[in-house]
C-alpha cells in the first residue's frame, strides 16, 4: 500500500527560495564578486564617434574617460552603432582590389574573399621601356607605369637617311645627292684633318684659337666637340686603326692615343723641337710620323715609344705607308719645299731619295702597291704607275687651283679637294672638276665608302658626298 504526502503551498515557496539561493551561493563561489572593478568614468577607451570617424575619415581618436550622457537617448548627435554598420566595409569580390591590382609594397584594405582587412600589393614597378631597332610595335611587360615612355627606335632614323629640307619625328634630313655642305661650326676653325672609321665614326681636328685643339666626333648624325686639348698645337695628323685604337698628333709635337675601353683620348708623350706632318699607323705595334724638320719617327710597341728613324733635311709634307708587292711595309713620303720624293724599302729598313717631282706637294695616297696620286699648289697632279716606277705630272691644263686632298675609292674613283670649295673627280680616264661648293677652301678628305665620304676645311666647314 502506497502512502501519501501532502504538501502545502507555503512550503513549496520555500522550497524554491531555498533552492535559488543555494545556486547563487555556488555561483558566487565560481566567479567570485559581481561589483564592478571600478566607477564608469574611471576607465578609458574609445566611444562609437571615435571608431565611426575612423570608418569614415581615418581620424586616429584617442581614448577617454567615461561620462554620463547630457542628453537624452535619440536627441544627441553621436553616430549609433546602426551608423558604423553601415560605414563599415563590405565584401565586394567584383571591383574590390587584390594585391596583384596594387604597387608592391603599397597596404590597402581587401574587400574580397581570401583577402579581407590590411593587405600589401603585389605589382611590379614598370620602368622605361625601349623596342628593338627596327620594331614599329613592341611588347610592354605587366607593370604600373606613371611618368615612363615607350619608345620605337630605328638605327636608320638618322639625317644622312632622310632628305635635306625633311623632318621625320623632330629629325632633320640632310641628305642630299652629290657634295653638299653638311655643317659649319665656328667660323675662325681650321679643320686640317677628317678621319672616317665607318659611316657612324669618325674624328676631325681643328684648333682652339689659343694654344691647343678641338677633336670632334660624328657619330651617325651630327659632329660633335668631344675632346679639349688645351695645349701644345693644333691637331694636324689622325690616323684610326680601328674604332677602338688610334692616334693624334699635334703641330707642336704633342701626341695623343685613344683608348676604345675607356673612350678617352690620352696624352701620350711630346717630342720637342718638331712640327708633326702626317701620322700613318701601319698596325697597334707599328706606326709611322712624319716632321717639317725632316725626321721621321716610328713607334716601337714594346717600349710605348716614338723614336727617331731617319733625318731626310727637308719639310716633309704627306706620307702614305702600304703593303708592298712582296708582302713587306712600303711607304712614300713627299717633300714639300725640296719637291722629291722618298721611298721606305721594308727589307732594308730605310728612307731613301727616290725621284724629284716639280710640286709643292699636300698630300698623296696608293690604291695598292702599283697606283698612286699625289697633289699641292698651283693645280698641280702626279701619278705614280708601277710600269715605269716613276711619278709622272697630270696636267690639269688652265686651273692653277691650289689642291690640298686626294683620296682614291678604286683605280677608277678618286676626289680632289682644293681651294674656294672646289672638288674634282676621277673617272678611270680624266680628273675634271665636279663641285665648286660656296666653302672656304677644304683641307682634308676620307672616304668610307664609295657613295660615303667626307672633307674638311677652313672657316668650321664639314661637307658630304652620298649617291
């Protein structure tokens, strides 16, 4: 038989109250006190404005002490956490930026999926860019680009391969068929010598109207001062083995080497007492100088020197230095005022009289060991043919013009250059004059090719044969 129990109401009251305060006691024992560590405006930490501001305008904010509301709720001017909601960043995988869309090393915030919140950019910096010669369009590499250029080149974009009077992006032409004056620098220069090493290369010297000299360069486009030599003459004699190496001297016995590697021209050494002529390099170990004293000197490798060869007496003018028929070094050398000429035998090693020629003479050059020309004042040409082993006079007939250049492209091609801008040409058959350009007089010529060649003179003048 069950037995029954029967509660009343009061003491199921008290029952519960019992229960709750014996919760209570546990959990006060599990987390100790519930006071607050502190009175509200004791702490220190930012309000909903600061962290809005920041949202919104990047205002650092500082923390600070909390204090009760002037206001009531709904009346004050403080943005509510509603307003930060919507201040907030939200993702956006379609025009949010990744880090390869920013300059590396560049922070932003991400805004899609596996980049959210501070990232660092990824993108290259891009620098100047330049095709290759001779592309129209060229590739540009994946970059930011601000304040670059692209640019097209073209070797050939160059005045000698554009018209005179035609600009061709902010290149002037000055190519022109046959002679033509191709520049005109100072007008008190005196350019004595041109040497062409190709159609890009080439050195001229003039002087300084004081003591030294001008070299300059042409580079493709345009002459140029490159080297100031202040002292010890004007340049009267070059001669380039090759882009990299040649020589220079000065009409006060001054001698300058160029060095490719360092693209200078050295002071090399000075000889007293001598007045170079002409300077003819037979290779890097063997070269050949020619003085108004009438001593010769060589250059000797081994010891870096130029040193006296030979005393021939007279003022020597022009020497050309060759290959000889029987495979050893030639040369002919001619005697301004003596008016003879002298001949280097490379067997024997010596200079020796060869033959007298009735000319003042200014310069000579071979085509070959068998063919030669030599010119001076008073319109006055000889030849040297190997059939009879003499040099014979040319007649120009009436012209008394003064002649101070000769350079031969082939047996059948040569140029004359000579007083008041006059130039003549040989044809295989006759010299006749070609040109009379309004110049001073030209002094020097160098040929580079046959459609390429070059002379220099008086009063700063540059001018140019093409066909």
């Amino acid at each position: 038989m069950r037995r029954k129990f029967l509660i009343s109401i009061p003491q199921i009251l008290l029952i519960v109250i019992t229960s709750m305060l014996l919760t209570a006691i546990t959990v006060l024992a599990a987390t100790g006190t519930t006071d607050a560590p502190a009175a509200p405006e004791s702490t220190n930490s930012y309000t909903l404005e600061d962290i809005y501001q920041r949202l919104v305008n990047g205002t650092a904010g500082a923390q600070s002490t909390f204090t009760e509301p002037g206001v009531a709720p709904g009346t004050g001017t403080m943005h509510d956490i509603n307003a930060l909601m919507a201040a907030a960043p939200a993702l956006d995988d379609t025009q949010g930026a990744s880090a390869a869309d920013v300059l590396s090393g560049a922070t932003f915030w991400g805004l899609t999926h596996g980049e959210w919140g501070l990232q660092t950019g990824s993108m290259t910096q891009g620098s100047d860019v330049t095709g290759a010669d001779g592309e129209r369009t060229f590739n540009i590499p994946d970059g930011c680009y601000s304040g670059n250029t692209a640019t097209a080149q073209d070797s050939d974009l160059s005045p000698l391969n554009i018209m005179h009077g035609a600009n061709i992006f902010g290149v002037e032409g000055k190519a022109q068929i046959g002679w033509s004056v191709y520049d005109q620098k100072d007008s008190s220069y005196l350019f004595q010598v041109v040497e062409m090493v190709s159609a890009t290369d080439g050195w001229a010297g003039t002087n300084d109207n004081s003591y030294g000299s001008f070299l300059y360069h042409f580079d493709g486009s345009d002459w140029s001062e490159y080297a100031h030599l202040e002292y010890m003459g004007e340049i009267v004699a070059i001669s380039m083995l090759s882009a990299e190496d040649g020589w220079a001297a000065t009409d006060g016995g001054a001698i300058y080497h160029y060095n490719g590697a360092t693209d200078t021209w050295e002071y090399h050494s000075y000889i007293s007492g001598i007045l170079p002529t002409d300077m003819e390099m037979v290779s890097a170990t063997d070269g050949w100088m020619a003085t108004g004293q009438g001593k010769i000197y060589r250059y000797i490798s081994h010891t870096d020197t130029w040193v006296e060869h030979t005393d021939l007496g007279v003022y020597l003018a022009d020497m050309e230095m060759f290959i000889g028929n029987g495979g050893w070094t030639e040369g002919w050398l001619a005697g301004m005022y003596s008016e003879e000429m002298y001949h280097y035998d490379g067997v024997t090693d010596t200079w020796g009289f060869y033959q007298d020629v009735h000319i003042t003479a200014q310069a000579l050059t071979m085509v070959g060991a068998n063919d030669g020309w030599m010119v001076g004042l008073n319109g006055v040409i000889f030849r040297y043919n190997s059939g009879t082993t003499t040099w014979v006079e040319y007649s120009l007939g009436a012209d008394t013009t003064k002649l101070y250049g000769v350079e031969m492209v082939s047996a059948n091609d040569g140029w004359i250059v000579g007083d008041a801008g006059k130039i003549y040409h040989w044809d295989g058959s006759s010299w006749r004059l070609y040109d009379d350009l309004p110049t001073a007089g030209l002094l020097s010529l160098s040929v580079v090719n046959a459609s390429d060649i070059w002379a220099v003179g008086d009063e700063g003048y540059f001018v140019h044969y093409m066909k």
